[in-house]
C-alpha cells in the first residue's frame, strides 16, 4: 500500500515471550523529526507477528531511548507484507 507522509517512526511493541515474531507499527507524520515535537501520528499502521521490516534506499536515524526509527525527509512510501515479512520503499528527498 503506498502512503503520502513527511516521515515515520517504526517500533516493536511487546510480544509473546520466547517468539521470533512481535507485533510493530510504523506511523505516519507530516513534519520531520515527529519525536521531538508533541504531535499526534496522522496514521499508525499496526502488524501483528512480524519477524523482519527491510527498509530499502532510506536515511535512518536509530534511537536508542525508545528503539525505535525515524525516516524524515519522505514523499511516500510503499509498505508491503509477505508472511512475517515487512518491505518498506519509497522515495526520500534527502
């Protein structure tokens, strides 16, 4: 599914013990850097029993307080899931 959005925040929400899946969300901003500012998600997008998400051809910014990522700089974004697999694509204007 493509999405329009300025950047996104991914994370891992808690899971199963003992599982190689967890449940994830990526949600959708209008501004960049969403985690400095107090804002709401204009979307969040939830997946159950994820094992991986493979960003292709981004800029990342990793946060080690929350583990989780930030992509700013976004003109969209194609996320598709196959099996316990997430693929996310698009285009950064970085």
């Amino acid at each position: 599914m493509k999405y329009k959005t300025k950047s996104m925040i991914i994370g891992r929400k808690k899971g199963e013990e003992g599982s190689d899946t967890k449940p994830c969300f990526i949600a959708l901003f209008d501004v960049n850097d969403p985690h400095k500012k107090a804002i709401v998600p204009k979307e969040i997008i939830d997946y159950e029993k994820v094992h991986k998400i493979v960003l292709k051809g981004f800029d990342v910014n990793y946060l080690l307080p929350g583990n989780d990522l930030v992509i700013n700089d976004l003109t969209f974004i194609e996320v598709e899931k196959e099996g316990p697999h997430i693929t996310i694509k698009g285009k950064q204007t970085k």
